[in-house]
C-alpha cells in the first residue's frame, strides 16, 4: 500500500543503521516476518517504493508450512484459502544486511489481519502476548540468550555425515577443545566477520567461546528485553550463515549435526523485574532468594514438559538429550550446577536470574523465549513451589523429559494451561504443522534399517 511518507524517513533509522548508511544511498530494503522454523520470510523492495509503503502482504500459509516445504492443514474452518495478512513495519528493528552486493536494510514487521488483530500464530505476536500477560501483573521479564553452533564442512549430500570444518591450520577442527583459545583461533576468519557483521547490525556480543563439540562455538548476547534479544538471535542466525559461507563452511544450528559430539543449546536466562521499582523479584530487601524466585522454579519445573515440543521442535532435537553430553535430561534445579536442566548461575542479588537448559538451538527464539517465560508466569501465577535444591550429579537420575517428538507433542497437546498462555490458536496450528513434519519423517527409512534390517530379520 503506498502513501505519501516523509522523503527523510532515514533519518529516524536506529542509530547503526544510519551509521551504516552514512555517505551511501540505500538500495533496497528487505522486509521480513518470522515463520514457525524461525526461517525469515517477505520480501525486497526497493528503498524508494518503501518510503511510500506503510505495510505489504503475505499469505498466513506462511505459518502452515513445514521445514521440508509441505503444508499443514491447519487453515481453520474457511479452508485453505491463503488468506493475506497485513505486515507493519517494526523500524527499531531496522538493520544492515552487510553481506549484501549492495546497501540493503532489513526490517521486520508484524502480523496483523484485516481486522487489525494481531496473527496469533505468528511467532513475534506470540512473545509479545507472553510479554502482556508479565506486564499486567507489573513485572518485566529480562532475558539472555546464550546461541551454540557448529561450523562445518560444506555439505551438499544429505547421505553423507556432517564433518568439523578445516581450520585456519589446515587440519579438521578438533573436540573436546572446551575454551580453548587456539581452538577460536582456527576460526579466525570467520569469527572476524561474525563481529565485523554484528558491529554493522549494531548487536554487542559479550563474548564467544570454543565449545566442547568439534568446531562448536558459542555466542552469549547482553541481557535486555525479551523481543528484542529473540529479534537478534533471529538476525543472528541468518549473519553467523553468512560469515561462514564466506569461508567455504557452513554453520549449522542443529541441535545434534555430529553423532558423538555434544548437541547445540541455545540456553536463557531469565529475571523478572518490577515495572514501578526496577528491583529484581527474585532478590529481596537483604539480597535473599524470595517467594517470587522459587515460584519461578516451580513453574519451570511443572510446565517444561508440556513445551518441550516448542523447545526441541524436529526429531533430530531429541538426539541432542544424552546423559553425560553437556545437556540436561532433567528437570532437577541446582545452584552452578550444569548436569542440572535448571541451573542457578552465580550471581549476586541484583543479577539473581534462574536458567533454562532444556532449549536447542533449532527452536526458533521468539516461540522458545516465550515458551519459557510461560512456564515461569504460571509458575508465579499459581504460586508453585519447586522440588528440594539437586545437589551432586544430575545425569545419576532417570530422565524427566520426552525422549521423541511425537510424545512430545502428545503432551502439548493435553497442556491448556500453557495453551491459555501462548495462545490457543497458536497451540492448534503448532501441533497441526509439527505433526505434518514428524509423519514426514516417519515414511524416511532411515541408513541404520538398511544396514541392520534389510539382511537379518
């Protein structure tokens, strides 16, 4: 839809974003929304047609669309009519695509139908009502998402296994090289241009570190607002690709892209703050641990299950849930305690935050991060209170998570708090759209049958 918007629209642009452009002449801008994978759809269009451009149009197929391209029947009762929705423009969201042959911005916008109501399947909308319901209570939940990944060699056969990347030495990346500083050092290159393209995004990362996996590196961002850290994971993910395509490997956010290396988490740390005060709910008047705190725990603790489906979205998911691997099979709690599904970092009380081990980082961070938050809010809500502090090792247990997708699902399913939470119109597409998928995978036959079926049984 065209108006007349001011000719000097830039210059309201965030402050990277004309930094970026300073001196340039803006090209075109790339106009994105989130889709349920977390895989940015919309649409380029050049920088003169969107100064006059209010909003544009997408289908709501979008959000029926599985990973492999197919559908789920999800559309409702009017049938699959693909029906457009109204995209709006978010500019505090507008940034660099600094890989791009020329200057490009992108923007993300948000879903709203004829009506004006926000699409309540849209994975930004979703966030944003977990968001409401914290904010009508007078709290303001605060995030950090820390993002794991693999960069790898290129891969362009499906049947052929996923390799570690070669390094700056020539040799392939090595495992069990955990913080090792020479281990980031192989990378250089391409962690280079991670920055280069992060400081033109105008994102602060607050460190990146060797992970244990073979080319496993890690990226913690600085705690802020939920949307706004789930809008960066999502830019994220798309640079950290692009820096690596630079350098002849791919990255990889796979939950479990190698058999016997650790998977990738995208690990979130959560506080709630009070709207009037600012101070911490978790933190009392003396700096102790309040009712609010373990609440939070508690709520953890009840609902995880019932949003492991949205935590661990793809069959691969679930391979990344293996004792003594660097990730929880648990819902147990513990202060610095990483065998722990919910691990209390050290801290003092003002930073007092509560982490959430159980997501991977295929999940797409605005559905986890609100996933998460949900469990909290009913947690304070119903005024949970958690099991007794886990102290030793965790992985000695039985595990309290779904070990596969479809029984995953089948407890989102049977979840309707959860589902009061997210939206129950997001719950019915969601369930719909990965049930679609995990059939998919069903009808694969997989090399392990070939190999040990197909002559002996």
């Amino acid at each position: 839809m065209d108006t007349s918007a001011p000719k000097d629209w830039t210059e309201s642009l965030p402050e990277p974003a004309r930094a970026y452009l300073e001196g340039r002449r803006l090209d075109e801008v790339e106009c994105i929304v989130s889709d349920l994978p977390g895989i940015a759809r919309g649409k380029a269009v050049p920088a003169s047609k969107f100064a006059r451009m209010d909003y544009f149009h997408l289908p709501d197929s979008i959000f029926f669309q599985t990973i492999t391209g197919d559908w789920g029947e999800a559309a409702g009762e009017d049938g699959f009519i693909e029906r457009d929705m109204i995209l709006k423009p978010d500019m505090s969201t507008a940034t660099a695509a600094p890989w791009t042959g020329d200057w490009t911005l992108q923007v993300i916008h948000d879903a709203y139908d004829r009506h004006d109501v926000p699409v309540p399947f849209s994975p930004r909308n979703i966030l944003k009502r977990v968001m409401g319901l914290y904010e009508a209570q007078g709290w303001k939940p605060v995030v950090a998402p820390e993002m794991e990944f693999y960069l790898v060699a290129r891969n362009v056969d499906p049947a052929k296994d996923i390799e570690p990347m070669m390094g700056r030495s020539g040799r392939p990346a090595a495992a069990r090289q955990a913080y090792s500083m020479t281990a980031v050092d192989e990378f250089g290159p391409v962690i280079d241009d991670i920055y280069d393209f992060a400081e033109a995004q105008g994102f602060e990362i607050d460190g990146i570190t060797q992970e244990g996996g073979a080319g496993q590196l890690e990226i913690n961002l600085r705690h802020g607002s939920p949307v706004k850290l789930a809008d960066e994971v999502f830019y994220f993910k798309r640079l950290i690709r692009e820096a690596a395509l630079r350098h002849d490997c791919f990255a990889t956010f796979m939950a479990k892209p190698i058999a016997d290396e650790p998977g990738s988490a995208m690990h979130i740390h959560h506080s709630v703050l009070d709207l009037e005060t600012g101070k911490n709910l978790f933190s009392g008047p003396q700096g102790g641990e309040t009712d609010a705190f373990f609440h939070f725990i508690g709520g953890l603790q009840a609902y995880l299950p019932s949003a492991i489906a949205v935590l661990a979205p793809y069959v691969n998911s679930y391979r990344r849930y293996v004792k003594d691997h660097a990730a929880p099979i648990n819902l147990e709690w513990g202060r610095d305690n990483r065998t722990t599904g919910i691990r209390i970092p050290l801290s003092g009380p003002e930073a007092r935050r509560v982490e959430n081990r159980l997501a991977g980082m295929d999940c797409n961070p605005y559905l986890g991060i609100a996933a998460s938050l949900a469990c909290g809010y009913l947690g304070l809500m119903e005024e949970r209170r958690p099991s007794k502090q886990f102290r030793g090792d965790a992985y000695e247990g039985e595990g309290d998570i779904p070990r596969v997708l479809g029984q995953a699902l089948d407890i989102f399913d049977g979840a309707d708090a959860l589902h009061e939470v997210l939206g129950p119109e997001f719950a019915r597409v969601y369930s719909i759209v990965k049930r679609t998928e995990y059939e998919e995978f069903l009808q694969v036959i997989s090399p392990w049958e070939r190999e040990h079926l197909l002559l002996n049984v």
